[in-house]
C-alpha cells in the first residue's frame, strides 16, 4: 500500500522536527541533549526504513538493513542516557551505581554493529515472502540483536520507575513523555523479540516500528503543547526487577501481537498486515491514555461510590494505609512527604502544598510539595516563606476552609505562593495544623481532578487527617527534644568528670613550672619545657572555659560595640595562619549592643574552624555588612565543607565534629552565645567546595 511506503518518511520527519524543537529553550539540559541525539537518530533509522522499503535491489536493501543495526545501537545508547537523566534529581547517583553495564550497553553494540558491519546478515535461500526477501541473522547479530532488546527494555524500565515515583502535578506534566516513548520502544522491543525467536528479519518489521514511531511522536507533540516537555525532580527507589510493571506486561503485549501475525500470515497479505499492526498500536495508545487518565479515574470513583458504596471515602483503608506509610517515618520531612502524597491519592488534587511553621520565626516553609516549586531552594536563595501576617491569620483558623473566599491581604500572600496549574481546577482550601492555641501549620490543596468541589464528608476527613498529622508531628518534636534533653544531661554529667580530670592535670603542670627553676640552667631543657607546658596549660584552660560554659546559657554584659572593631582585635589577636590567603571587606556599620568577650569568642571560632577546613591554597574572607535592622559577618573559606546531612543534624549539637581532634563544642557554644545576644547564625556548605558562615546581631536602636 502506498501509504505504508510514505509512513516511514513522514514519521521521520515528524521525528527530526521533534529533535530540533528540544533545542529552542535556553535552559539546557543533560536530558534534552539525550532527546535530541536520540530522535534525531530514531528519524535516520525511519528514513533507512522507507529507503529500503521502496528499494529494487537486494544489495540496495542488505546495504540499509546493515546501517540500520548501527543507527539503532547508536539510539539506544542516546535513550538510555535519557531515561537515567529525564526528570530525575539523582542521576548523578543512577550512572555511578550503573556506569559499568551502561558503557557495555551503550557501546558494545556499537562496536559490533561497526566491527562486523559485513557479517550481520546475509538472504534466506527461497526464502523470499510476500514482504519480500527473507534474511538470516548471524551469530555476532544475534548477539547485537539481544543487547539491543535488553538495552530497550531497560530505557522502558527507566521510564517507568520515574513515572512511579512522581505524584500529582508532576506525574501529570510527564505522562505523555513516557507514554510516547512507551509506544515507540514497545514496537521495537516486539521486533527484536520475534528477530530473536527465529534469527530471521521480515520487512514488515520496518513498517511496524515506523508505525509505532510516527505514534509516539503525535504522543510527544501533545506532551510539548501541555507542559513543553517540562523536567522535574524525582528520586526513584531501588525497584528490583520484578516489581517492574514494564517485565510484566511485555510477554502478555508480545503474546498479542504474536496471535495477530499467525493470523495474518493464515487470512491476510503484507497488507492487511501492516493495517492491523498499526490499528492494534493506536487502540493500545488510547488504553494506555485512558488508564492513566485522572478524570477518568475519578469519574468510575464517583460511579462506584454513588451506585455501589455508602460512604464517599473508604476511611478505614486510607487510615490503614496512612498509618502503614507513617510506620517508616523518623522525622518531619517524611511525616510531610508522606502526608502531602496521601491526601493526593485520596482526594484526587493534583497539588498539595505543606507549610510548616519556622521554630526560630514568625512564618511558614515549605516542607512539602507534590507540585514544581517555581522558587526551588538553592544555594543563596532560601526557600519559599511566608511572612507574620500568614501566621496570625491561621491562628484564628481551626478548619479547613475555602482559601478563595477569604479577602484579606494574609489569604492573597498565601494565594500567591501556592498557585495553580490548571484554570478548571477549582478552589484552593486551606487545612490548618493546629495543637490548642498553636498554629504549626497548613496544608493547601489545589489543582483537583475536573474542579470537583470538596463535600461535608471530605472537609471532615480533611480535618482528622490534619489533626493525626498535627499529633505525630508533636510527638516527634517532643521525642527529637527528649532526646536532646538527655544527650545534654549525660554530656553534663561527663563534663563534670572531664572538667575534674583536666584540673588535676593542670595542677601537675603548673607544678612542673615551678620546679622548671632548678634546671634553668640548661637552655634547650628550659626552652622546650616552657613551650611545652605554656601550649599544654593553654589548651586545657581553653577547653575547662569552654565545657564549663555548656552547663548553663550563656550570660551577657552588653555594652555598645563596633562589630568591625571587634573583629579586628581578633584577627591581631590570632597567631600567623601561614599558606592562608586572608582577604577583610569591612563595610561601616552602626553600633550593636554586646558582650565584647562573647562576640570575640564567637569570630575566633569561626576563624580558626575556617582555618582547620583550609587545604593547600586555602582563603579566607570575612566581610560585614548592615542589612535591615542587623549587622552581619560572614566568614568564608575554600575548605572541605560539610555534607547537609550533618549540617541538619549535628552542626550545632555538641560532641558532633568533622574534625579528627574536633570536641564538637564551639558551633553548639557559638549559637548559644548568639540567641542570647537576639541575634542568629545561618550556614552554607558543600562538601568539597567550602562554607560560609553568617552571624547577624541586631542594631543598638532596634527594639
């Protein structure tokens, strides 16, 4: 049929069309590299498809068969690179833990279809069909054949595990991707599947995987008109292989496919062939569309529950689930996450935002989101916050409540950094958190299925979930504060013992220096028993004023104080800090009320922490500003940094060091000394690049 020679040729175009308009944004991308390599490569492959489909001659064909093998090596290798890197926030992690198998597939098949490009396949003797010729795969294309099938079948895997781990929004935005995608690597793995039952190659195969290209294309142009191929981050978990729905639908597709080509080859031609494959294809696009469809999943939720069920939710099921997902979590982060994606599924909204309130301040963050923050948290850009008003408004609130009704400046502010994706999807409601008088917070729901408006039964759900949220939410403060509590009380009750050791062993050194006298005489024995003993009494009188000064919050004595001034007669205090680059930007400043000797204390240790982290070529920069109602120093090194990990859980908690003869003392030391003052400390770090320290105290006229 006329129509199946031209296919090939339109869906290569449609296919390099594809790859060129991946390149229009400016923001690039690994991922986008891989999409435009591979598409360009899927449309030479189409394009050798329909010259050999319209070829006369059999060298012609043998000729454009042998290319193709090279061209689809080289496709599978673009793809699996875009699989590991589309959408996903680890894939640094997934090419270290897979590098090895995906340099062999990825190159291998290269290297074969390259090196042996004359020994792949060779005609079937009588063997010609009414498809035309028949041709007999070698031992190396077996092999080449079945690595390319694995390689495919892992790209679908790729893809399926990242479609898994989205939720809401997010799954929204990349669904016709995959499912694109899906389609033209289901035909494909169809093909390298019957290729490798019978080592003999048909083609009509080309035909078949034109056919499943040119859908998947129409797939992809929907997915850049919805979302313009948008990425998003998601951390897949470590699925094993037989969880994979991808494993477990293929021999079921293959079976199909397989039961159509018998009965073709027993009732049909080359034809009806070709019409057949390509209408079976386009039916299972459009299940395929339909199953992941959420207003068709929530249309036979509503049919089974007005027809069939009493209730709207089955409550004991998302209690039981709910509280089998909470099982696993060890602190607020996961509560949220785990919370954010519940009332997702249950309710049918795409988006779900939760707030929580900053213990150190009057405002929200965000601690959850099932949708793309367009203010990501970055380095130098903290997350999204609200300001005071937000938190006094929810105050006055302990229901859930439509956020669109209320016209105040508070609503609009929230309204504003909890947008909506879709125009018909409703009303934004807003589900506080509250314990008593305290507001903790606020979940914002938005984006739902068809705008579908929320019932009596459903606020009231909405309602229990946030009050079991808001119960382990302050469960696990009070668990994470009894646990700081008795690290304190046993960190207290061993100083007491430490301080004791290290008195006595001052007094022993004092003694030494004074019968240090008797041998005065000896000038290298003086010399190096006075360094000796100077440095050692120093030390332990440091650290006896440091432990001792963990017993209790610190107590100040604020006088007015110029903070350039003070760290100024730090730095004359400090000894030379040789092979250290040490740069001051010292800005004028008001005057701050303070504890000279605290605040001292405080940039001495950031200094010599700065130092420590230091490595051949070290710097340092100190640099103070005035900011608002605050003076601020910041202290910034090229050192090793600190992973965010301990930066959350250990930074400011004593015994907790990076530094092999570290005490873990005067981070925990330093913020005590800085609260006091009204003041705070924030970091930045990254391992291997450095950190920056910021210390802000108030100003003397600020109240």
């Amino acid at each position: 049929m006329t129509f199946f020679l031209l296919l090939p040729f339109a869906a290569a175009i449609f296919s390099l069309l594809l790859a060129f308009i991946s390149l229009v944004p400016k923001k690039r991308s690994r991922a986008r590299l891989f999409f435009f390599t591979g598409m360009a490569a899927l449309a030479v492959d189409s394009l050798l498809s329909g010259v050999i489909l319209r070829a006369t001659e059999l060298a012609e064909v043998l000729r454009g068969l042998t290319l193709g093998f090279i061209v689809k090596s080289i496709l599978s290798a673009a793809w699996l690179g875009f699989s590991l890197t589309y959408s996903r926030g680890d894939y640094r992690e997934s090419f270290r833990r897979w590098g090895i198998p995906l340099t062999v597939l990825a190159l291998l098949p290269i290297g074969i279809a390259l090196g042996f490009q004359h020994q792949l396949l060779e005609v079937v003797a009588g063997g010609r069909t009414a498809h035309g010729p028949q041709f007999r795969f070698s031992a190396v294309a077996e092999v080449l054949n079945i690595i390319l099938l694995i390689a495919n079948l892992w790209i679908l895997m790729n893809l399926e595990q990242t479609f898994r781990s989205a939720v809401g929004t997010m799954r929204w935005r990349i669904k016709f991707v995959v499912l694109g995608l899906a389609v033209i690597f289901g035909a494909r793995l169809y093909v390298q599947s019957e290729a490798a039952l019978f080592s003999v190659y048909d083609l009509h195969w080309l035909g078949l995987e034109s056919s499943g290209l040119l859908i998947g294309c129409v797939l992809l142009a929907v997915a850049y008109v919805r979302s313009e191929w948008a990425e998003i981050d998601v951390y897949p978990s470590r699925a094993i292989l037989g969880s994979s729905v991808t494993v477990l639908i293929a021999g079921g597709y293959l079976f199909i496919v397989g039961v159509l080509a018998n009965a073709v080859k027993r009732f049909g031609g080359a034809g009806s062939f070709q019409l057949a494959a390509f209408v079976l294809l386009m039916g299972m696009t459009g299940l395929g569309v339909l199953l992941l469809s959420d207003r068709l999943r929530q249309r036979v939720h509503g049919f089974v529950s007005r027809h069939f069920a009493r209730a709207q939710h089955d409550s004991v099921q998302i209690w039981t689930r709910f509280s089998r997902r909470l099982a696993n979590v060890k602190d607020q982060t996961g509560l949220c996450a785990v919370s954010a994606r519940l009332v997702c599924e249950s309710f049918e909204v795409l988006s779900v935002n939760i707030w929580l309130q900053d213990e150190q301040k009057e405002q929200f963050i965000v601690a959850a989101s099932t949708a793309p923050q367009t203010d990501e948290a970055s380095p130098g850009h903290p997350r999204p916050a609200t300001s005071s008003a937000v938190a006094a408004g929810l105050r006055a609130r302990s229901s859930p409540f439509d956020l669109e009704g209320v016209d105040e400046p508070w609503a609009e502010e929230l309204r504003q950094l909890n947008p909506t994706t879709f125009p018909n999807g409703g009303h934004r409601w807003c589900v506080p958190l509250r314990a008593r008088e305290q507001s903790l917070g606020a979940f914002i729901l938005a984006d739902r299925v068809k705008g579908a408006n929320y019932t009596a039964e459903e606020v009231h759900l909405l309602q229990c979930i946030a009050d079991q949220v808001t119960s382990v939410l302050l469960n696990l403060r009070l668990a994470n504060e009894v646990a700081l509590s008795m690290e304190l009380e046993a960190f207290r009750t061993m100083s007491a013992f430490f301080v004791h050791d290290l008195k006595n062993t001052a007094a022993s050194l004092n003694l030494m220096l004074k019968n240090l006298p008797e041998h005065f005489d000896d000038p290298l024995f003086r010399d190096d028993a006075l360094r000796a003993i100077g440095n050692t009494a120093r030390r332990i009188d440091e650290m006896i004023g440091r432990l001792s000064a963990l017993r209790q919050r610190p107590a100040f004595n604020p006088t007015e104080a110029d903070l350039n001034q003070l760290v100024s007669e730090v730095l004359d205090g400090l000894d030379e800090m040789p092979q250290v680059e040490l740069t001051k930007e010292l800005q004028p400043l008001p005057k701050t009320l303070a504890d000279r000797e605290q605040i001292r204390s405080v940039v001495t240790n950031l200094l010599l922490n700065a130092r420590d982290a230091l490595g051949p070529g070290g710097r340092i920069c100190l640099r103070t500003q005035h900011l608002g109602d605050s003076v601020v120093l910041s202290v910034t090194d090229n050192g090793c940094g600190m992973s965010a990990a301990f930066l959350n859980d250990f930074l400011f908690r004593p015994f907790q060091s990076t530094k092999k003869k570290g005490l873990g003392i005067g981070m925990y030391q330093s913020r005590m000394i800085v609260e006091a003052h009204g003041g705070s400390i924030r970091v930045k770090s990254e391992v291997g690049k450095g950190t920056t320290f910021r210390v802000s105290l108030p100003v003397k006229d600020v109240k």
